[in-house]
C-alpha cells in the first residue's frame, strides 16, 4: 500500500480544470512536485489532505479514500502551510500542546517535549513566539506536525523566506523523519532543493504531471550539453543543426547541444544574426532548471491569471 495514491484525481473551478487526472503515488521519500504558479500543485494538495473536494478521480492517503475517510486521512497526516502557522502570543511549548490536545495525543506533555526536542527547540520552548527568527518558527510548525506522529508529512513551499543556513537546517531535519520512515511530500520553487534532497520530483504543467523521477534520471535525459546566452532583443530560433532551444527566462535563453565546445561559436553567429546582442554565453552541465524549462516551457501563471479572471467573470454576474 502506497501512502499517497491518486488515480485520474481531477478538480475543476467552474469551466477552468485546475488538476487534469492526475495519476500517481507516493511512498516512503520526500516527494517534489514542482511546477509554475497556477500549475495545480496546491490544488493537489488540498485535495490530498482532504480541504478540497475532488470533481473526479479517486486519491487516498495509508489506505483511506480522501472523500469517504476524511477523518481519518487527517489522523494519518500533517500539513504544514507556505503562511506561518504558529500564534505569536503563546510560547513554544503552548503552540505545541495545543495541536497534541486538538489530536487527542495521550500523555501529551511528554510527546510535546519530544517534538520540542527533535526540532531543537527545547531552550527556547518556554520564550514568546515573537522572540523566534524565521527558521525557529518553521522548526516549531514542524513540531506541530508531528506531535501526533503522522505517517505523512505534506510541506508547502517549507523554506521559502529563509536564509541559506536556516534553509539547511530544515531540509536536515526533513531528511531525518525521512529515515524514520516517513513520507513527505513538498511542493517547492526552490530548483536545487529538489535535486539536492529530494528523492522523486513530479513537475506539474497544467493540471498534468509533465515530467516524472528523480532528479538524476530526469536531468540524464536530455543527455546533452546546456548553452546559456545573455540577450537583448527579440530573436528567431536558430537553424542549427544538433542545437535545441530549451526555453526563456528574462533576458536568458537555454539550448541543448551535442557537443557544447564546438556549438557555442555556431550558436552566437546564429542569434547575431537573428537581430539580438549577445551580452555573454556560458556552457554547462544540464540542471533540474533546464528539465523544469523543457518539461513546461514559458509559461507565466497560466492557471493563476485564467482563475482571476473567471472570479472577476463570476462577480460581474452577480
């Protein structure tokens, strides 16, 4: 039994399909589904922790129809919000004690110090919430999450506003409930979080799973060289033969070669040409950016910018 499983899972806004039978399944790894803004990956998951009702298609969580189980779906697991969850007039411990009583944790002060504990956080329990840094704070969420020991974690955007320190304390922390046995699953815009501590990452266009496996495996199938070029100006692709545009962010352009050494004079005449200036080119190893860029091309918010304005379309009828 996988932890998380889903089959053609489907959630529709009115006309607009925000997740497009998804199909898929988790178990025992952290999980990255990454994917632009608007793509369906928060959708997905507030279908997965059951705080939004599928149109379609079938999900469950260790066992439990997310729909017909729900109570016990979030027994099963935790969810920790990208918006800070914790009350900043209480204390540490308080906030911890009092997700252990909203479970029902039994000798809860007990599971309270434990949770402290494993988050570091046992010197500081007793001090305000708004004494904490940010990465205190994050590390407290997660002691909330796992005060009823949940068998699935579910962590949105869990570093984002962090410094870099702060950001590897925590992936240190995600890495051991990991050993523990524990199945997380992250949705995150950080590209080198995924591939550096992440053991699967789905990449989500659309409302569809684009691209799938772990970080290796995906950046092993473009199987080429990556050319980088800083340019101003509209351009024309190139007609070059063994070079293939990857995709466009801002003023960078990305192409796959077979030989990168011999490509990069081939590739600058070409975009001169074209009616650009070339400020600067840079060969490289292919990274989880480049099979994001491939997987969903320049897409900007397509969901986000349709569900405005189908909201705007619903409030002018009313």
């Amino acid at each position: 039994m996988n932890a998380i499983e889903t089959t053609d899972l489907t959630r529709y806004y009115g006309v607009l399909c925000a997740v497009n039978h998804l199909t898929l399944s988790v178990n025992n790894e952290i999980f990255a589904l990454l994917g632009p803004n608007g793509s369906g990956k928060t959708t997905t998951v507030l279908m997965l922790t059951t705080l939004l009702t599928p149109t379609e298609g079938s999900a469950s969580v260790c066992g439990h129809d997310v729909m017909r189980e729900g109570e016990m779906v979030r027994k099963s697991l935790s969810y920790v919000p990208q918006d800070m969850a914790v009350d900043i007039k209480l204390t540490g411990r308080e906030n911890v004690r009092f997700f252990a009583d909203l479970y029902g944790v039994p000798h809860a002060a007990d599971r309270v110090d434990e949770a402290l504990a494993v988050m570091e956080l046992s010197d500081r329990a007793d001090d305000l919430i708004r004494t904490y840094s940010g990465g205190m704070r994050r590390r407290l969420e997660l002691a909330q999450a796992l005060v009823h020991e949940p068998s699935v974690l579910f962590l949105d955007e869990p570093t984002i506003g962090l410094d870099v320190a702060a950001r590897k304390r925590i992936w240190e922390h995600i890495r051991a409930l990991r050993k523990k046995g524990m199945t997380i699953f992250v949705t995150t815009h950080y590209m080198d979080e995924a591939d550096q501590f992440c053991d699967r990452v789905g990449i989500i266009s659309r409302g569809q799973i684009a691209a799938l496996g772990t970080p290796a495996e995906l950046k092993a199938r473009l199987m080429k060289d990556v050319i980088t070029a800083k340019v101003e100006g509209m351009f024309a692709l190139p007609d070059v033969d063994g070079i293939a545009f990857v995709g466009r962010n801002d003023d960078e352009v990305s192409f796959t070669v077979e030989n990168g050494r011999e490509a990069l004079p081939l590739l600058a005449d070409a975009l001169k040409k074209s009616g650009c200036i070339v400020r600067s080119m840079s060969l490289r190893e292919p990274t989880l950016d480049d099979v994001f860029l491939q997987a969903v091309g320049r897409q900007e918010e397509p969901h986000g910018f349709e569900f405005d304005k189908f909201r705007i379309m619903l409030r002018r009828r009313k």
